[in-house]
C-alpha cells in the first residue's frame, strides 16, 4: 500500500475534547504580542480557556490582565 504525499492542504478548524465544538477562542492563531478582548460575560470562561490551551499546547504562553469591561488576553511566547 502506498500514500500520496500532498502539499497546500488547510488543516481543519480544531475541536475540544469536550463535545467535540470548534474553538470560540482564536489562540492557534494567534502571533506573538496578539491579544484579544473577553467582555465579563465570558471573561471567566476565556480565562479558564487559556489555562487549558498552556497546558496542552506546551510553548504557548499567554498573559491575561483584567482592565475595564473585561479582561484582556496576550500571547507572549
């Protein structure tokens, strides 16, 4: 049996582990010194979202700072 090696082919959108729903936070895309805004309404969600995705993604640092209205997320490394 043999593969066809291609190029060029977009990976899929990721999913969680939990249900299988896409990711509602863009930290695979995010670069570094990117951040993003978590309104209060979801800033605990966002927050507990980050310490997931350091945990599993080894490498991938993040720095959340709470300002007004929310909170603030950072990719650093």
């Amino acid at each position: 049996m043999s593969f066809e090696v291609e190029s060029n082919i977009p990976f899929p959108a990721r999913v969680n582990q939990q249900g299988g729903r896409p990711n509602i936070y863009p930290f695979e895309t995010m670069k570094i010194g990117d951040s993003f805004f978590a309104a209060p309404d979801v800033s605990a969600k966002a927050v507990s979202a980050v310490k997931a995705w350091k945990r599993n993604h080894g490498g991938w640092n993040y720095t959340t700072l709470k300002v007004d209205g929310g909170v603030r997320i950072w990719r650093t490394a």
